[in-house]
C-alpha cells in the first residue's frame, strides 16, 4: 500500500466540509420553498434557487454576503413592493428579528402571487427565512367565497321556504323563508337539529298537519324511512294553506320545498345560506423535505419529514435506506398499505428511473394526505417533498358537497331560476327553468347571454308575433328601471311570471312560475262576478255598465235604445211541480232563445230568478216591439219537460231612451212599470211604457199603504150571497165575500185590492180574518153552509189547516157546515202539496169545491187527483149563454162531467129567469146569483133566509 502523503491528507480533510455545504446546497436548490439564511451581522450565508425565482431576483446581486437591507432594495427595484415602503419595511423586520421569536407574515408581489414568509432566529445567531408561494390556496379560497356568495345569492331569492336534511335526518340547512312561513325559532331549528325536534317545534307553534298529530308524526317517519317523494298539504298557524313537497337524495338525505298556495302570490323574501359552512383551510402548509443518493440511502432529512412519517433523529439517521425508512414508518403507524415496503420502493425506484415528478397522494394513518414527489437529479439521487395537501383535499371535497347539494336544492324548486352576471350573461339556471321553456342544454348554460337564449326560444316558435331583438330591447329597457315582474305569454296558451330581484354585487336573479292556472282561475272568477252562473248571461251588474254604457252613447251620438224586461209566467209553478232541475233547464232554454233572437250587438242578461231584460240599439218602439212579439210567441211554446207538457208565457215591459230618459235607474223603473202593466193584461203580453203608468204606481203604491193598516182599522165586513139547490129551490148556505170600505176612497173593488194582497203578503192575516169571522157568524144560523174562498197564498203559508180547526173550534161550527173554495191557480202553484192540503181539511170534516171551473190549464187532472165536493161553473159562461155557443156547450159539458163523478155542480152569476132555466135544463145542481139576491150583510142574512123560504114554500 502506498503512503499518503500529509498535503494529500490535507487536502482531503477540506474537501470534506466543503462537499458537504455543496450537498446542502443542492438539497436546497430542490425545495419548491425558498430558503435564505443570514449571519449575526444580517448578511446571507446561505440561498437557494427558489428563494431568488419566487421573488424574481438576480444571482448576481443577491449571494453569499449580501446584507439584508440589499436584498429588500433589489426586491423593491424588481416591484415585489413600493420602494417607498423601503425603510418602514426594513425597520420593522429588524425589529421583529431583534425580539428573538419566530413570526410569520404574507406578501402579495407585483405578479399577483402571495408568498407566506416564516422568519426564525438560529441557536448560534442569525436568521432564516423560508418561502412559500400560497397563491393557489389564496385562489382556492377566493373560489369558494363566490361560490358561496352564488349559494347564497340562489337561495336568499328563492320565493319558497326550503328545509334539507342529511342521510341522519337532521338539518343541513333552512332558509328564513321556511322559518317565517311557519313562526318558527331560528334558535331552535338550525343546522344539526333532529327531524323529529323540527317537526314537534312546528306543531308547538300552532302549524296543523291536517290529520291526527300522531298520525302526522307516524307518517312522515315512515316516508323518510321508505324514501318516498311526499307532497304534503298542512295548515299554517294563521289559517293558510301551505304545500309542502319532499324529494330524498340520492345520499340519503331529502329536500322538502314549502309554498304558500292560498293564494299563490309570490312574496319575494330573502334567504340566506345558514349552514354551508367552507372549511377554509389551506393555510400554514409545511412541506417535508428528503435528500436521498443514487443508492436510495439518506442523506439529508427536515423535521417536518420525521414528523409526518413518524421516525425520530435516530431512525433518520444518514446513509438510511428508503426501503428500510418506508417499513420503520409503517411499524410506527404512520400509513398502512395493501402493499408491502418492498413493492413501494420498486414503484419510488420506477418513478425515479422514468424522471416522473408527479405528485403521488398518500393517507396516513391519522386521515391526513401527503402529496410526495420525487424529483430526479442530473448527478444521481433524487430529492423527495412531502407537502400536507389534507386541507386542500378536504375543501376540495367540501366544495364538491356544496355544488351537490346546491345543485339538489336548485333542481327540486317548483320555479324556474336563473342567474345572470352584470352583462346579462347565465352564470347558473336550474333543470326547471329549461324544462318550463322547452330549451336546449346545449345551448342554455353558464356563459350564455341572454340575448342568445331568446333568439333560441324563438327559433323554437315560443314567442308569437314577436322577434327575439324586440324581446331583448325590452327586456333590457325593463333592467334599467330596477327590480320589476313581468308576465310573458306563450304560443301554447301558458302564462309565465318573471321576478327580477338585483344582486349585491352586480347582475340578476330571475326566478320563472308557470301562473297560467292561476290566470285562468282570475278570469273565472271575474267572468263569474259578471255573470250569471246558470245560463252564462251577464249578470245585473254586467247589464247595468252596458246600459250605462248604451246610454252614453244615445246621450252623445244620438239615436235609442230599448230596455225590455221579460218576466215568465207560471215559472213557479213548473219549479215546484217538476223539481228545481227542471226549472233551470228551462231556464237555460229561455236564455237560448232570447240569446238567439237580438242582434249582434244587443245585450242579453239574467237579472235573478225568472227575470231577463235585454238591452237593443236599432229604430224604437217598432223594433223592441217586433222582438218582444216574437219572444211571446215563441216562450209560450215551450217544449216539454220530464216528459210533461208545460204552460208558461213571458211578459214584457219596455222603456225607450231618450224618450223615457237617459238615467239608468229611471229606464230600469219604466219598463218595471210597464212591466207591471203587462201582468195585469193577463200575462203573455208586452207593453209599452206610458207616462201615466207612473201615475198609477203611486196610486198603487198608496192603496198598498191604505190596505197594511185597513184590517187593524176594522175597514173590512163580509157580505153573503145565498146558494139555492135548483130541484128543490133548498136554500143550502151562503158564500162569504170580502168588502172594504176605505174612510176616503168609500168602497174599493174587490178586484182591486185581492191581488195586491196576494202579491205582498196580506192576504194570509186578512183570510185568516175573514175564515174565522164568517165561522163566527155562521155559527148563528140555522143549518146551512158557509163558503170561504182561500187564495193561493194561503195554501202556500204554514198553517192552514192548523187555523181552519182553530177557527172551526172557537166558533164552535160543525166542519160540515163549512165549505172552502179552491180556485184552479192555486192547484198550479204547487198540485202535490196543495191536494196533501186538500185531503188534511177533507179529514176534519169540512166541504171543498173547486171554483171557477173551466178557465184554468188542467182541470180534468185535477178532478182525477182530488173528489171535490163541488165545482163551481165560473159566472163567465153563464154571462154569455145567450151569446156564445161555446159557452152553452161548456156549461152542458161541466153539468154532465159533474152528474157522472157524482158531484154537485153550481152555476155562478145567474141573474134572469132565462138563464135560470137554461142552467136547469144543462143538469146543474144549484145557483148563485143575483137572482136570488145579492150578498147581503151579515145583519140581514136572517131576512134573506125567510124570504128564501116562503118562495120554496110557494114554489
């Protein structure tokens, strides 16, 4: 062996540190950080390449020995920051390094990156500083703050009150409109709460489920456990209706939306993000750093390595093989792996072979994640960095959750929603909005402007008559003044409603409901408020804007206008008989029949019950009086309903204006009068108003005041006409007929004032009157009939029979002795109920005939339903026997008809001798007549008795 000589030995003894700072300083030129590293005196010592490149200085000005205050002057000169700041900046770090203690601080560079700089004092003197570029955290970051300001945007203008819970049912997140919609306590239900706690403080706070509260409970666990899509309809603590609609994630977790649908008016409401919560980590990261050599042994290791992988200074130690570094960390429990240390390190040795610097995700053992990258070097070895990316990871995962569920709530709204930056351009819509529209996803998505989405809708033919550049001109032109709602229509009928609501920082939320029913219901309930839900005609207060209307245009283009008011005849009749149905179809068939007959521009209306009036422009009277004929003819001719013929007639007023007025109330007036002059015609007229019709309103009106206070005044007295048996000439009873005897007036008619009684009512109190006064007076007599005649009205009034055995009892009359009239009006007002009427009174004992005879519809019917004991031939026929063949053969007809139903038959209005013997000789039964005298007062009934008598007895 040869002997080294001692300069060799020398030499070789300086190589060694020196090769050892050249290793470090390769080791430091591998470091993604930068690492600068200054003597007592506060002049570098040692720096590597990345501490110049972050910082983008020069090599030739910042080395070993340059000071401190040179490396901030050259950094300022290259705008890492305003030179001005120069000695503020350089005193303060003195400072801060004089006070012994490490501190970290951040610095945003001219370039827009942000370098975190953690500053430490060294044991024997100086200081380092180490670098590290946090701009990509610093974007991360900045990325989820939009995306949580766009959340939040999204769901702080929701119109909805929404509520998600996890797979563990509990609150993810509620929004304020949930909350308000049910009074609810944001102390109590936020993020984390239970299910069930949500739902007992809902009910707490007088929220009804619309079922049994046990049921409620019941029933929700069960459609959260069978995953099942519910739509729910409860009841607010005020009384309003809200649905409630649930969809379950495919996690697990479900989504319920809550709209208030009394009166689906949208109520835009803010809301806001409550849970969502970003965990912004990322900060602080230390990064492990490893130098091995081209045998994969050790070499150079940081304290962040050994704390990461779990190994002390002792495992660590230099000349450590990576093989044996890998299966002491595993030992330790640092990571586990489903391969073993050998197959590791062949895949490290595989990646350092290929010059693969990518970076490898390892999870430890503690759920932290390590980014490792091994990075080749030109002489041999490799250089290993071990950055913990667990923060970053679990953001990125968080940010992941939050478009998941942000994307869950945006696709399960009722609503169409889209966001649109400052320059109108989509930054985010919903599955909903483009359903609704029937649009492209391909064509519809972020960064799309809004100007191309409408020329899109047109193409499809959405928007009639219109182009997509007048939609966006207005549309942009609406933007302008501000928040607004617009409503667009559809060319398939559907009415969209369009609510603008700005965001805080520039752009729009538009939110998109279908309101086409609501729409329809508006113009339903509007057409409904103005017409008749019968027959469809304007209604009252329809008719009356028309006439109001019409008369505007008489009073300022001239010419006339007729109001004709019809009024059937009989309808009550039919009503009752044939049912209500009945009645309203025929009700319909009159309405189709006026609705045919006007003209096109004429107004037909039902103003209530059987009452029409129509509105008519055109030559007047002539041409409201042609039409009115033709409605007579042709109304009184109906066709028959449940397979029964009917009789009903119209009768017509009309008023012309200007002739009669130009004020609405005064025509309505007129042709009521006219009207009301028609019915006394005998209906299934038409009549024509006349100025002194007004005349006789008010001389009705006043004997309508007169005949109220006429029966408490004792105005009225009965007289009696006797009734004679014609074989015998028997007097049989008498018929008890009313007269009053006004203070002023002397004696009014009869015909007078009966049916003005029967039209308002009276009629009930003054026939009770007359029944119970002529019982009274007959009881006196020897023993003979009276008759009391009973109007309509009266059968029409509870009672009836009640009050006939009253009057019966307290006069103390036999019931045979008593004889009630019944004309064939009152049979047609309601037959089933008024025979039931008959049979009552025939079962107290009392006689009933049928009066008047032949002038009615059914008589024959009415003779099959009910025995009357008499029917009395109206004075009409007997009045023109000697005229009028048809009256003789009516008479003779009767007669017979009574002999063969073994009834008695009596002729009325007898007055002559001849018509005496022409009655006899037709087979009637007995009289009533002047003849044998006229109705008498009650005083003189006895005179008429005896007189009677003595001429049977002559006879």
């Amino acid at each position: 062996m040869t002997p080294i000589r001692d300069n060799e030995l020398g030499a070789r003894h300086a190589e060694g540190p020196q090769a050892l700072v050249g290793l470090s300083q390769l080791a430091l030129d591998h470091m993604e950080q930068g690492v600068c590293v200054y003597d007592a005196d506060n002049r570098i010592v040692l720096v590597n390449q990345s501490y110049l490149s972050l910082f983008d200085m020069s090599a030739d000005i910042v080395h070993v020995g340059t000071s401190y205050r040179e490396v901030l002057a050259h950094s300022a000169a290259r705008g890492n920051f305003p030179q001005d700041e120069l000695d503020a900046l350089y005193t303060k770090r003195i400072a801060q390094i004089a006070g012994g203690k490490p501190f970290r601080t951040e610095q945003q560079l001219a370039s827009g990156l942000v370098m975190a700089l953690e500053l430490k004092p060294l044991p024997g003197g100086g200081w380092m500083t180490i670098c590290d570029d946090v701009s990509r955290l610093a974007r991360l970051e900045a990325e989820l703050r939009v995306q949580t300001e766009r959340s939040q945007h999204a769901l702080a203008n929701m119109s909805h009150g929404l509520i998600m819970y996890d797979g563990d049912s509990r609150v993810v997140v509620c929004n304020e409109r949930f909350l308000n919609l049910y009074n609810l306590d944001p102390d109590i239900v936020k993020p984390g709460v239970s299910h069930c706690s949500v739902i007992e403080h809902w009910m707490s706070r007088g929220n009804l489920p619309g079922m049994p509260i046990d049921e409620f409970r019941h029933t929700r666990l069960e459609d959260v456990r069978a995953r099942k899509a519910k739509t729910l309809l409860v009841m607010r603590y005020d009384g309003r209706m809200v649905q409630a609609v649930s969809r379950f994630l495919p996690d697990g977790g479900w989504v319920t939306v809550h709209e208030d649908v009394t009166e689906r008016l949208q109520y835009e409401e803010a809301l806001r993000q409550q849970n969502f919560i970003l965990d912004a980590a990322l900060e602080n990261m230390a990064h492990g750093l490893a130098f091995y050599d081209s045998d994969m042994r050790l070499r150079v290791c940081n304290t962040t390595y050994r704390k990461i992988y779990r190994l002390s200074p002792e495992e660590t130690r230099p000349g450590t093989h990576l093989g044996e570094l890998i299966e002491r960390s595993m030992v330790n429990g640092a990571f586990t792996s489903e391969y073993s240390p050998q197959q590791l390190l062949e895949a490290a040795s595989a990646r350092i072979a290929n010059h693969d610097s990518s970076p490898m995700r390892r999870r430890m053992s503690n759920d932290t994640v390590i980014s490792v990258r091994y990075c080749a070097l030109p002489e041999g070895g490799f250089v290993a960095t071990y950055e913990d990316i667990t923060d970053r990871e679990r953001a990125i995962e968080e940010l992941s959750e939050q478009y998941r569920r942000f994307d869950a709530a945006l696709n399960n709204m009722s609503q169409g929603l889209c966001m649109l930056d400052a320059s109108l351009r989509v930054i985010v819509c919903n599955r909903r909005y483009i359903e609704m529209y029937g649009l492209s996803p391909d064509v519809v998505k972020p960064g799309v402007s809004m100007r191309e989405i409408m020329e899109h809708s047109c193409d499809l033919g959405i928007h009639p008559n219109t182009t997509a550049a007048r939609i966006y001109a207005d549309y942009v032109e609406r933007l302008r003044e501000g928040e607004h709602t617009l409503h667009r229509h559809l060319n398939d009928g559907r009415i969209i409603k369009l609510n603008h609501k700005r965001m805080e920082h520039g752009g729009w939320v538009v939110t998109y409901e279908d309101v086409t029913e609501r729409h329809k219901a508006q113009a339903r309930v509007a057409h409904m408020a103005q017409h008749d839900s019968l027959t469809d005609l304007p209604n009252r207060t329809l008719f009356r804007e028309k006439m109001g209307e019409g008369l505007n245009q008489v009073a300022i283009a001239g010419g006339a206008m007729a109001v004709l008011c019809f009024d059937l005849d009989n309808f009550k009749t039919v009503n009752d008989r044939l049912g209500h149905a009945a009645g309203d179809r025929l009700l319909r068939w009159v309405a189709s029949r006026l609705k045919e007959n006007v003209g096109e521009h004429d107004t037909v209306a039902r103003l209530g019950g059987d009452e029409f009036a129509v509105l008519q422009r055109g030559p007047q009277p002539q041409s409201a009086e042609r039409l009115a004929r033709r409605l007579v003819e042709i109304i009184g001719h109906p066709p028959p309903l449940e397979s029964q013929s009917i009789h009903v007639g119209v009768s017509v007023g009309i008023a012309i204006a200007p002739d009669h007025g130009l004020d609405a109330d005064e025509l309505m007036k007129c042709a009521d009068l006219a009207l009301y002059q028609a019915k006394a015609k005998g209906r299934g007229a038409y009549q024509l108003f006349e100025p002194e019709m007004e005349e006789q309103a008010r001389g009705r009106h006043a004997l309508e005041h007169d005949l109220r206070g006429a029966l408490e005044a004792r105005e009225f007295h009965l007289v009696f006409q006797p009734q004679v048996r014609l074989d015998t000439t028997e007097l049989t009873g008498f018929e008890a007929l009313l007269r009053w005897k006004h203070p002023s007036r002397g004696l009014v008619s009869p015909a007078e004032f009966i049916p003005l009684a029967e039209e308002n009512g009276l009629i009930v109190p003054i026939g009770e009157w007359v029944l119970r006064t002529a019982c009274a007076t007959a009881a006196s007599w020897p023993d003979v009939t009276v008759a009391v005649n009973l109007s309509p009205v009266q059968f029409r009034s509870r009672g009836l029979v009640a009050m006939v055995a009253s009057a019966l009892a307290e006069a103390d009359l036999p019931p045979q002795r008593l004889e009630l009239e019944v004309t064939e009006t009152a049979l047609l007002d309601d037959s089933e109920a008024t025979i039931e009427i008959l049979h009552q009174l025939r079962a107290l004992g009392v006689r009933v005939s049928l009066d008047d005879f032949g002038v009615g519809y059914s008589s024959l019917s009415y003779l099959r339903k009910f025995p009357f004991d008499r029917i009395k031939i109206d004075r009409s026929f007997v009045g023109t026997l000697g005229e009028s063949p048809e009256s003789v053969a009516i008479v003779r007809t009767i007669a017979s008809l009574g002999s063969v139903l073994g009834v008695e038959t009596t002729a009325e209005g007898v007055e002559t001798i001849e018509q005496l013997d022409f009655v006899r000789e037709c087979g009637c039964t007995a009289v009533q007549g002047y003849y044998f005298g006229r109705p008498c007062p009650a005083a003189e009934v006895g005179r008429t008795i005896e007189r009677l008598s003595a001429v049977r007895r002559v006879a």
